[in-house]
C-alpha cells in the first residue's frame, strides 16, 4: 500500500494538528502555493505530531535558504517544485544535506530539539528530498534526475505536467499522454531505488495512482476536504 499524504495550505496551527491527527502517513506544508510563511511552518511543525506523520514541507524554489530553513524548523523532509535538470537535483541534493554528502550550513534550530535523545546529525540523515517532475523538461530527463544521489524520491506535479504538455491544468488525469507520463516517473523512480508521488484530489484517483506504483500517494488537501465536508453537513441538513 502506498503512503497516504495529506495535503495542508492553511497556516494554522491548530488547523494542521488536527488535519494530521486524522492518520495520515504524511503531511505536507505548501510553502509555495498554500497560505503558509515561516512563522506559521514553524508554528504548524512544532504542533504536529512526531514520528508519526512524517512532517514534509513544499518549498517555494529551489533555493538553498529556503531549503536549509524548512529543515532546520524540524521537517523530515522537503518537496522542491519546478526540479527541471540533473543540475536542477544536484543543488537540490546539495542544500538538502549535510557535508560531505551535501553543502547545507550547520544550524538545526528546532530541528535539534525535536531530535529527542538522538543526536541531530542521525536525524538529519534520514531526511526525504523529493524533486518535482511537472515540466517536458524534466520528464525527458526523468532517469537521470532519478539517479542522482540525495535525491530520494520524485514528486509529480498534475497541474504543471499537463500545461507544460499542452493540456489544460487539472489533476485526475485521463490523457493517454499523461498517464504514460506517469508511468515512465514511476518506472525511473522505482529502478533507481527510489520513492516516487503525487498530488491527487480524491481517494478514487489516489488509490488507480498507487496501483499503477507511486509509493506515495497525496490523497486530498485540507481546503477541499473541509469545504466537501461542509458542504455535505449543509445538504443533509436541507434535505
């Protein structure tokens, strides 16, 4: 079975303590698209729950800052966007991890403390680095991105993939085109030893996305649940 993720745009962190607390395998923060700032992943990482649900958190770029702060405020791991070149992954692979593997500065912050009575260094090297595969770029160069070391796992972005294509937005995917894009992801992922994800927006399509091999899974995120849950209250009530 593959990894159920939740998705959270809200920047709450009382919101996303009880989002996770549904029992979600992961969780990710969206800094890029999603509500979020630094205070309120840090307000929403600290909330949360540890070990479990892994804590990720979607950058806004690819930049070492970004990066290096989203881990040292405690997430287990980073999904990056837009991861369009090997060189694109090696400089995701190098901010994300500790010398000599990688090139990120020393500074854990709350990561240290939410380490326990391991010591930061072990925690840190147990981290997920997800690189995002949503250009034609990208997906010409899938199994090399794959192989690159530090990268352990890649992330599909719908919405991106299909524009970049010449489809129109929109996750739930049925274009032939897509759907053996998908595949050939989860082929590059999978012999290079790695995770591989994506971003869904309900269970129906999640669970046709694991049996075709993504190991994760984003199974619906948090705005769209609470309004389909409100929405239905309101239905049930006027009938």
């Amino acid at each position: 079975m593959a990894r159920l993720n939740g998705w959270m745009s809200i920047p709450d962190a009382f919101a996303n303590a009880t989002f996770a607390a549904a029992g979600w395998d992961s969780v990710t923060l969206d800094g890029q698209h999603g509500l979020f700032d630094d205070r309120s992943i840090r307000d929403s990482l600290h909330a949360l729950g540890h070990p479990s649900p892994k804590r990720l958190v979607r950058v806004p770029w690819n930049d070492p800052a970004r990066v290096g702060r989203a881990l040292d405020m405690g997430a287990d791991g980073v999904i990056a966007p837009m991861i369009n070149s090997v060189a694109d992954a090696e400089a995701l692979a190098e901010f994300s991890w500790y010398p000599p593997r990688g090139k990120r500065s020393f500074g854990p912050a709350l990561g240290a403390l939410r380490a326990g009575g391991r010591a930061y260094e072990a925690v840190a090297g147990e981290i997920e680095v997800w690189a995002m595969v949503e250009t034609r770029e990208a997906l010409d160069q899938v199994e090399a991105i794959a192989a690159v070391d530090g990268i352990t796992g890649l992330y599909v972005g719908p919405n991106d993939l299909a524009l970049s294509l010449g489809f129109p937005a929109g996750s739930s995917r049925e274009e032939p085109e897509l759907i053996q894009a998908f595949g050939r992801i989860v082929a590059a992922a999978r012999d290079a030893g790695k995770d591989s994800g994506i971003f869904c927006v309900g269970p129906a399509y999640a669970r046709r996305m694991a049996d075709m091999g993504f190991t994760m899974v984003t199974v619906a995120g948090d705005g769209a649940l609470m309004r389909a849950a409100a929405t239905a209250a309101i239905a049930e009530m006027s009938a």
